[in-house]
C-alpha cells in the first residue's frame, strides 16, 4: 500500500535551476510539509549552488526523466525555459504527477 502523503512531507522537483527557481526554493524552505527532493538543471553545477545556497538535501540530477519520477516526488515546479515546458510536462504528467 502507498505512503500516504499527509504522514510525510510533499516531496517536490524543482526543474530548471535558475533565477526563478531560487524563488521558489525560498518559499518551499519555509513550509514544512514540504521536502525539495530533487533539483534538476542540465548544468550540474547550477543544481549543486542552489542546493549549497539554500541548505538543501536534494538529489542532483542532469535529466529530467529521472527527476519526474513518481517514486521520488509528488509533483514538479518547471522553472526551465518555457521552450522545454511541453517536453517536461508530457514526462511528469505520464508519471501522473502534479505540475506547477
């Protein structure tokens, strides 16, 4: 049987490492229902620095594919370039996450 959500934080992917994610870092850090479990960016070095400059335990990944898995998260902010949103929300809507 699956976890249930409500006993454990909402895990979340953040797609994209960029400017506009480090917005969204900042507000997920503040929640505490909610767990950054994975930062994705093609570039491996722009996940690490946010990882560093948030304090955030996430698994690094360069592929979306294994970053929009549903076994890891349960659901996805894309903070990518908007020309990469329809590739990514076709991979996380297929593994029938939640996408912001």
């Amino acid at each position: 049987m699956p976890e249930e959500i409500g006993s454990r934080p909402i895990r979340v992917a953040i797609i994209g490492c960029g400017r506009v994610a480090r917005r969204h870092v900042a507000r997920f850090r503040q929640d505490p229902r909610v767990e950054i479990a994975v930062l994705c960016d093609p570039d491996r070095a722009n996940a690490e620095r946010l990882a560093r400059e948030f304090g955030v335990d996430a698994r690094i990944e360069t592929d979306e594919s294994r970053a929009l898995r549903r076994e890891v998260v349960d659901f996805a902010v894309l903070a990518s370039p908007t020309t990469v949103h329809h590739r990514q929300a076709m991979v996380g809507l297929t593994e029938g996450l939640d996408l912001l």
